[in-house]
C-alpha cells in the first residue's frame, strides 16, 4: 500500500427500517438483495416494493454520499492535502459507476421462526490493487516532474494520483467468480432486516473490493 495516503474506502450502510404492509416477504433474500441493489447499484427498485419511502430512500442515499465524502477528505486531511468539491464529486461518482457493473444474487439457506440466513453472491473488484496502481504511478510521474520542492511534488502527486484513480474506476472490470457474505435476519416491522446492518455493511465492503476478502465474509 503506497504510503502518502492511503484511501480506502468504506460501506456506510445506514440502520434503514422497512416499514412493509401486511405479512413480510416471504423470501429474506428479496430484502437483502434489496439493500445490495440500493448502495451498490444504486437500483431503488426492490428497496421501494419493500416499502421504503422515497424520502427514506433519498435520505439513505444522501447519509451514504456523505459518509464515503467525508472518509476521503478525512484521507486527504491526513496526508497534507486537500481535494475540492468537483474532484470529490468526479471521484465519487466514478466509483460508483464501478460499483454498478456488478451484479449479485441472494438466497436463503435456512429460515425459522422469524429467523433466516441468506447467503449473498457478488462480483467484485480488486478495489486495494487498483488503488496502488493508482498511487504508484502517480508517484513515479511526480520523481520525473522535476519540480522544485517537495510540496510542489506532493500536490502533483495527489492530483495524478485522483486523476489516475478515477480513470481506474472507470475502466473496472468486474470478477467473473463471487465473493459470499453470509446475513443472519429477523423479521422487524413486518420486513425482513439484517440481524446487524453495520456487520453487513462491514462484511459486504469487504467482499466487493477483492478477492483475497472471500473467506472472511462468513458472518461468524
């Protein structure tokens, strides 16, 4: 991992309650493939039929973008730097172009009294190596600048740094095997939920960004 700034990212998944009329879903995976489509794809197709307004819904999406905004200036800050507004935005939306080429499947492995498990499938890509990519080239460009001082290299690194990050994420191509995230759920509110949406969100942002995350993702 390069070491002027590391810029990880991270799922922000916000404790959303499904307010769903009537007898819940009978298949928990509809919910967790739901929530999958929503901060992954950014698909709000599931997530409404299971009964999430559109202002809970624009809320969740908005407490996300901001969430991930703040973690990357947060990486920024640690390393001297700054990155404005536009970059954010340009960064940001480019990973989540990345994000929406994957795809996922859900299904449910066990279900018990109010209880299930359900076992998500998703594709993935290598976000850890994509990013040194990023940075490393950045910084052989930044030996070869030339430039005077050493701050003067430093804001040219980082600007080739983001710029060479957001052309990465645009350039994703995502696994062709899966990553499994394992999710306990209980029926809340007549929907069913992830027992833990933070353990979720943990697991679930692990499995997504690498290969090497696979058996980590078991839920245990």
């Amino acid at each position: 991992m390069k070491k002027f700034c590391t810029c990880i990212f991270y799922i922000f998944l916000c404790s959303c309650i499904l307010t769903a009329c009537g007898e819940p879903e009978s298949n928990a995976a509809s919910s967790v493939k739901a929530i999958y489509d929503l901060y992954i794809l950014g698909d709000t197709t599931g997530i409404s039929s299971l009964g999430m307004s559109d202002s809970e819904i624009k809320t969740a999406q908005t407490d996300y973008d901001n969430s991930l905004k703040a973690t990357i200036r947060s990486n920024f800050s640690a390393s001297g730097q700054k990155i404005d507004d536009e970059t954010l935005d340009e960064l940001c939306a480019a990973r989540k172009e990345a994000l929406s080429k994957l795809k996922a499947s859900a299904e449910v492995t066990s279900e018990s009294e109010g209880k299930a498990t359900v076992i998500l499938h998703t594709t993935y890509f290598d976000e850890s190596k994509l990013d040194q990519d990023a940075f490393y080239s950045a910084r052989e460009a930044a030996n070869q600048s030339g430039l005077a001082t050493i701050e003067e290299q430093q804001v040219f690194l980082m600007n080739t740094y983001t710029q060479n990050l957001i052309a990465a994420y645009k350039d994703v191509t995502p696994s062709k095997d899966t990553n499994d995230v394992t999710v306990d759920c209980v029926i809340q509110d007549n929907s069913w939920v992830p027992v833990d949406m933070s353990e979720f969100g943990s697991d679930l942002a692990l499995a997504i960004t690498g290969p090497a995350h696979a058996s980590d993702t078991s839920g245990e």
